[in-house]
C-alpha cells in the first residue's frame, strides 16, 4: 500500500504565483520583477494586485538582476521571476558580483528548470543551474518538489535575509504534500523511512523516488525516502543519520549529475563518512524536445531508474 | 560650504592620495582615477546629501552613489576617507591583504559608504536604476547618482539598463559618464567607438548634459543643472569630458596611465605637481 498518493497534479511554477500573491498581501516590502515571462511564472496574480510593487523588466535579464540588487537598497526585498535558464547562466556574472557578493536580498525564483520543461528542447532545459548557484558563496539553492511545498517555499524564502535561488518546473505534477505546510530551510524532510537504502531525491524527482520506493517494497527492500529541498545549506546532520543506518545511498535530481544535489551528498559523505552510493542525474548530455515522462524515460530519471540504481548499489 | 578655490584644493589632495596609494602597493589604476578627481570632490564636498560619520546600507533621507566602474576605487576612497567615512590611516591599506580597500569597492569587507560591489564593469547602471525606483517606493525625493566610464558603455547591460530607466521613468537618477576616449588596449574610438553618445543617450529617451569634469566651476554647474533636471520624467545622464591622469602631465594624453603604478622617481614627479594641502594620509 502505497504511503503516498495524490489527487490532483497541478505545476510548481503555480505554487510560486500563488505563494508570491499571498506575501504580497503579507508584506509591503515585497516587490517582483519579470522578463516578459509573467503569465509563464504564475505572477499575474500578483502583477495585478499590486501593480506599483510589480516591474516589468522585458527580455533584459541582466539589467533585472541589477536592477533587483539595487531594490534592496532601503529596504525591498524583490523577487525575479524568469526561466531557470535565464536566472542562472544567462546572468550569472551579475548574480555573482552584485547580489552574491554584495549580499544583497534578492529572491531568484526561476520557473521551467531541467527537462521537464518538455517539447521547447535543451536551449531551455538547463540542467546546470543548481551547480552554478550553489557554487556562489553564501547562495541558498532550494528545489522544492510540488505545488504545496514551492508554495511554502515561496513564503518561507521572504523571511530569510540573503540571496536565495528557488528552482521549480513547468509540467503539472503530482501534488503529495500537505497544504499550508511550515516549510524551514535547509531542513530535510523524511517522506518514508527504511532500513536497506537512502534515496536522497530533490524536485520532481521526489515522486520518481516514491514511486520506487513503492516498487521495491514490494520486492521486500526497505527505502528510507529523504526529501533534500534546501541543497544548500545541506541538511548534513540528516544525511549522515540515514546513511549510516542503511549504509546504501541514492541520489535522484532532474540535473547534472555534476554540480547537482548527488554531487553534494558525494563530498559530504566522501569526506565525513564513506558510503556506496550511485546517482540519478542527467550524465553530460544536453536534453531535447518531447514530453516530459518520455525525457525523465530517455534521459533516466524515471522510477525505473531509481530501481535500477538501488539495485545497483545493493550489490555493492 | 567650500567655494570651487577651496574644491580645487581638496582635489589636489585627492590626486596625492591616488598617486600615493597606487605606488605603495605598486597596482592600480591612476589614470582614471586622476581624471575624476574634480567630480568626486564637487559630489562629496558639496552636491550629496550624506551623513559620512553614520553610514546606513539603506541611504533613507539621504543621497545614494553608485561606483560602476570600479577600477577607479583609488579616487574614491579617498574622497571617503577626506569626507568622513573612514580614517584617512586606513589608505595605507589598499589593495593589501586583510584590507577594507579591495582593489575593486565591495560592501563584502564592510567599508562605509560602499553599497555595491562594482569592478565587472556594465552593473552600476542597473543597481542605481533599482536603488532610485526604491526611493519612489519609499516616497523618498533624494536622488541617486552613478559614475560610469565610457569604455564600460561597451557593455550591453548598460543599454538595458538605459532603456529601462526611460520607460520606468526613473527621473530621480543622475549617471556620469566619464568621457575620456581612453580603455586599457587604446582609444575608445579606436577599439570599439561609441559613436555619438549624445545623440544615442537622447534616443535612449534621456536628458542629457554635457560638463568638463576638469573645472571645478564647470563640474559645479553640471552638478546643479542636473539636479534641477530630475523629477521632470526623464533619466538625467552628464557627459563628462576628462583628461585620463589629469594633474600629472605625464599621465595625460594617452591610455598608457589606466593601470599601472608609478614607479619611486614618476611618484616623485608626480607629487612634485600635485600640491599638499590637507596633509598626506
């Protein structure tokens, strides 16, 4: 019997909308700006509410971006909203030098990351951009996995002082967590607990996992499921404690399997506490166009491959 | 308030401490440094509404400025360091190791009167256009002012930004463009050549005045002229005519001064042009 399940599906990127709308409501310091993506983001909602807090940045990312670091300066805390693509790599020297660096309080929410981004193909699918934020110091990389927890997400990165970066996708998605869920940064989530495997599984790749899990229950291995939401700050303490009760690990991430979240889990545990481990992740490969269940197929981030990868690990 | 002859001091001043700061570590930038002397001097001593014994990141109630092209940092920190900011000592420091004066301005080490890190050039225009748009949020009227080079008007944010300031209507901004035709490899107009600035900035949808950044009275006037410009729904931009290594006659007249230091005998010279009177750091 399945411990997860859902009733609806419903994208990330409308958990963001919905949360940013509300912290509008609650904070009159908030304010957003977008690069001609606002219905493709869910902010208009928020563009609509509070129009005198919303700027329309057009097609010019780098300027938004400098544009944000200086909001911050008496007080605002602004929100940029644009592909993942475009929030990263696009700009990545005007993150590093005048928000990173400066320490200024900008939230990167970047809608549309990785391949379930679908039929638009790899010009959009970045699957690099939780290494290159999460290589900037003093950058928290968050990556939640459905609607309700990007929502809280959403919320909780508003109260935070310091530049954040929230990652979250396009397709509609399984909806499996709670509602108006507390969500606390940096604060890794037990989903389902076991004793022969750790999936560590961050964003869409969550369900992935459960799913496997589900099958390999049923084959009588028992999955421990962590949630890593908040890859930086890594939740070390929690990945420590699975790893040594079931000696076994698994990563799974709709990334790079360099730079990513497996990545991460790899040098806490090479260093404090060697583990057999093997990663789902993208593996050096640009994506291409098609649906996203057929990419998560292609390209092995599907359940399938979570099975096969904990298979894997257990022979080890 | 200081009269320009009592300005002009203070920037001589200024150049001392550029020349003398950029041979003690043996890195730097004089020449750009020198040529913005005047305008830095005019800005602090006179133009801004700041509180440089009580620096706030927030600025509320005060003026903002903004450093893009922050290789400059040389003239900068000693117009802070002259103006309150900091202990004069602390010049001793730049550029060397545990210093609050990075070879490039960052708010990282905590260094008064320093809101951005700048020194990947094409950035500043964007932070000011953002910083000003705060100051409308906050129904707070002072004004936010930027210093640019004109090699850094190569990069392309800048022209995002400058489109994004008309539309936005951000009239609360004054940016400076240090027009001196001089970039690290040559002439501007050899290596990438701006065209007719004026006439694009006008495009562009701004105000635009042009000033000698070399005379006092004249950097004054520019000064004031474009306060009186702002709040009519326009962006304000200055274009400063400069002389790269202006006060020191070697450094003048070619690019060659934009980043090397003066070796003993070229600090001797230099200094021997550049009158004392406020007393080295």
């Amino acid at each position: 019997m399945a411990k997860y399940a859902y009733t609806e599906k419903k994208d990330t990127r409308s958990g963001f909308g919905a949360g940013l709308l509300e912290l509008g409501k609650q904070n009159p310091n908030v304010v957003a700006l977008c690069a001609d993506l606002t219905g493709s983001l869910k902010m208009d909602a928020f563009r609509d509410a509070f129009p005198e807090r919303f700027i329309q940045a057009g097609i010019a990312e780098a300027n938004m971006m400098g544009v944000a670091a200086g909001l911050t300066i008496g007080g605002k805390i602004p929100f940029t909203g644009t592909f993942a693509n475009f929030s990263t790599g696009r700009v990545y020297d005007q993150i590093r030098q005048s928000i990173a660096y400066s320490g200024k309080n900008v939230k990167i929410c970047a809608s549309h990351a990785g391949l379930t981004l679908g039929e638009d193909g790899a010009t959009h699918q970045i699957l690099e951009d939780i290494g290159l934020m999460k290589m900037l110091p003093g950058m928290t990389v968050i990556n939640p996995c459905d609607y309700h927890q990007t929502k809280a997400a959403t919320l909780a990165i508003a109260e935070h002082e310091g530049p954040v970066y929230l990652r979250f996708g396009r397709p509609k998605w399984p909806v499996f967590t709670p509602e108006n869920q507390t969500f606390e940064i940096g604060k890794a989530l037990t989903f389902q607990e076991g004793n022969d495997i750790s999936i560590f599984a961050t964003g869409h790749c969550v369900w992935e996992s459960l799913k496997a899990a589900e099958a390999l229950e049923e084959e009588g291995i028992s999955v421990e499921v962590i949630n890593i939401h908040t890859i930086k700050p890594l939740d070390q303490e929690a990945v420590l404690r699975s790893a040594a009760k079931t000696g076994r690990v698994v990563t799974a991430e709709e990334h790079q399997r360099n730079g990513g979240l497996g990545d991460s889990i790899a040098q806490l545990l090479a260093m404090k506490q060697p583990t057999p481990m093997e990663m789902v992740a993208v593996n050096d490969q640009f994506g291409e166009s098609g649906k996203p269940e057929e990419l998560f197929e292609k390209y092995g981030l599907s359940s399938k491959d979570i099975v096969a990868a904990v298979k894997r690990v257990m022979k080890r | 308030m200081p009269n320009h002859q009592e300005l002009e001091k203070i920037a001589s001043q200024v150049r001392r401490d550029i020349v003398r700061m950029v041979h003690a570590v043996q890195s730097g930038h004089p020449g750009g440094s020198l040529g913005c002397a005047d305008y830095f001097t005019a800005l602090y001593f006179e133009i801004l509404k700041h509180n440089p014994q009580n620096f706030e990141m927030d600025g509320e109630e005060k003026d903002l400025f903004f450093l893009s092209n922050g290789h400059i940092s040389p003239v900068w920190y000693s117009v802070l360091a002259r103006s309150g900011y900091f202990p004069l000592e602390e010049m001793s420091t730049f550029r060397k190791i545990d210093s609050r004066l990075q070879g490039h301005p960052t708010t990282h080490e905590g260094l008064p009167g320093v809101r951005v890190a700048s020194g990947s050039l094409g950035q500043g225009l964007s932070v000011a256009c953002g910083a000003a748009l705060t100051k409308k949020l906050n129904q707070d009227s002072n004004l936010v002012y930027s210093l640019h080079g004109d090699g850094e008007l190569q990069e392309g944010q800048i022209w995002e930004a400058a489109l994004f300031a008309a539309h936005q209507k951000v009239d609360n901004l004054i940016a400076t463009i240090d027009w001196n035709n001089r970039q690290i490899d040559g002439d501007v107009e050899d290596i990438l050549s701006l065209g007719n600035l004026r006439a694009k900035f006008e495009a562009f949808g701004w105000e635009v005045l042009e000033m000698d950044g070399n005379k006092m009275a004249d950097v004054l006037d520019g000064l004031r002229t474009a306060k009186d410009r702002t709040g009519h729904g326009r962006p304000v931009v200055i274009l400063m005519k400069t002389e790269m290594g202006q006060g020191v006659d070697f450094m003048m007249g070619s690019h060659k001064w934009h980043g090397i230091p003066p070796n003993d005998e070229q600090k001797e010279a230099a200094l021997a042009q550049l009158e004392e009177t406020l007393g080295d750091f």
